[in-house]
C-alpha cells in the first residue's frame, strides 16, 4: 500500500490513486465480512492470540495458572479454593442471584462439600450439599446462568469475570470491560473451552 504513496502519488499518476481507494474499499469490506461471522476456528485462533498477549502473563501461556499466581483455567477450583468461599462467600460476579453469603457451611460438612465440588461434582452428593444445590442447583451448573456453574467454565462464568474482574483467597484480577470488545470476548470463551475440553 506504501507503493501508492512514495511512488505513484508524487509522479501524479492519479488513476493508481482511484485504484488504490477501490482496492481499500474492496479491503475493507472483505475484512468486514471476515468478522461478521466468524467461524469456530477463527474464533478459536484469535482468542489464542488475545489470550496470550491478555491473560498469559498471569495465567500463563498454558493457562495453567503459573503456579497459583491466577487460577488455573484448566481446571475448575481446588478444594482450597473451594472452602475459602464457602468460609467466606463470594460477590462481585453480577450473578442474578447476587452475593453468596459466608459460612453457608462448615467443619466436616464443609470438607465433605469442598472435596465434592473441587472433584467435580461426580458420584453421590453428601446430604450437606443440599444448601448449596438451592442455589447452584442440584447438578451445580448454576441452574442455567442464575448462579456460577461449578462443574465448568462455562460461557456466562468467563464473561461475568471479563466484565466484573474477580477478587478472591488468590489474588485479584482486572477487570476486562474496556479492553476488549465483543469479539475479542467471544473469541476468549471460544478459546478457553476448547483448552477445557483438552482439544
Ligand atoms: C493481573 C493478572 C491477571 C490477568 C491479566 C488475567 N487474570 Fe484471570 N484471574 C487472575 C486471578 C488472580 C484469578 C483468580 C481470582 C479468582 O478466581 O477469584 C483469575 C480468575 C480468572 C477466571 C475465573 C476463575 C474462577 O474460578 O472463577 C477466569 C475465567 C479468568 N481469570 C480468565 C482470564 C482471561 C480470559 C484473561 C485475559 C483477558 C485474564 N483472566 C487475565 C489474574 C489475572
Ligand atoms: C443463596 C444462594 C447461594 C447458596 C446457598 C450458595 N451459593 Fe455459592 N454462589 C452463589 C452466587 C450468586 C455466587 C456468585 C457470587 C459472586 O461472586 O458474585 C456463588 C459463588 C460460588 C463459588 C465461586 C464460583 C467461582 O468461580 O468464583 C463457589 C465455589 C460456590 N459458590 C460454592 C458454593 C457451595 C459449595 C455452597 C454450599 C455450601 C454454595 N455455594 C451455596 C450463590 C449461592
């Protein structure tokens, strides 16, 4: 594009000038179409891409956390993780069901609670689970959006974080609001489920 300018510009050859706007405006409205709809795949590269220039630097190129400085995206929470908020809630998120308050359980209920959501919610569910499932639901998806799903990162988690920022026992991170736009939001979640589902 250079070209146009350092040598048909200044020689005056200005039918290389009309050539060069058409050649733009074919340009961009080939780029538009590329974002209109983007493909799963083109989504998926550039929520790589967003991904490692945005969020690597603390959940690391792997996202696998850099050794507890953010959370690891590979995998849903540790038991840890897990007792901290039910010892002391959680809020910020922008949930319907907004703020989870503190000690909604504890001791061996506690344990017993933690170790079956940090395990993924597989095999029976202790009786103490039952308060949290009223809000959770009974498979702790999040009854469709209302509350965090536990089991998985699913689409609603990734951007209320994007939006909200997340404060937690680990650290803090940003939030994203202003520094992404839609599809580069879109591409994350994309992005970030296909880690999750180990592709
Ligand atoms: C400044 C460091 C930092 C940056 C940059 C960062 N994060 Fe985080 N992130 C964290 C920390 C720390 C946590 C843990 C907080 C928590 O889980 O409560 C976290 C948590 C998360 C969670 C939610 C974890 C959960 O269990 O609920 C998601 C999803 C996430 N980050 C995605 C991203 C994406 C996508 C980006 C890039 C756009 C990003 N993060 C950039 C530090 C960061
Ligand atoms: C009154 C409804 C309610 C109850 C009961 C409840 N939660 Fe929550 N929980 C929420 C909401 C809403 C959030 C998100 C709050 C926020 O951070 O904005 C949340 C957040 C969480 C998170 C953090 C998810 C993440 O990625 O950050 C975990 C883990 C969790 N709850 C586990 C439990 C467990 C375990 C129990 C039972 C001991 C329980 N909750 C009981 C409503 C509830």
């Amino acid at each position: 594009m250079l070209w146009y300018f350092f040598v048909a510009y200044p020689t005056n050859q200005f039918s290389k000038i009309g050539q060069y706007n058409e050649e733009v405006l074919e340009y961009n409205d080939k780029f538009k179409a590329q974002w209109e709809n983007p493909s799963e795949d083109t989504l998926k590269g550039m929520g790589e891409s967003v991904f490692l220039v945005q969020c690597a630097p603390c959940h690391g190129v792997d996202a696998e956390g850099i050794a507890g400085k953010a959370q690891d995206l590979t995998h849903r929470m540790s038991k840890e993780q897990v007792l901290a908020v039910i010892k002391n809630g959680s809020q910020g998120l922008g949930y319907p069901m907004g703020a989870m308050p503190p000690m909604m359980a504890s001791g061996a209920d506690a344990e017993a609670i933690a170790t079956y959501v940090a395990g993924g919610l597989k095999g029976e569910a202790p009786a103490s689970f039952a308060v949290c499932s009223s809000c959770h639901g009974p498979d702790g998806k999040g009854m469709g959006g209302m509350a965090p799903n536990l089991v998985e990162y699913d689409d609603v988690l990734i951007s209320k974080v994007l939006e909200h920022g997340k404060k937690s026992s680990i650290g803090e991170m940003p939030s994203f609001k202003d520094r992404l736009n839609e599809t580069q939001a879109k591409a994350l979640i994309v992005f970030l489920n296909s880690i999750k589902a180990g592709e």
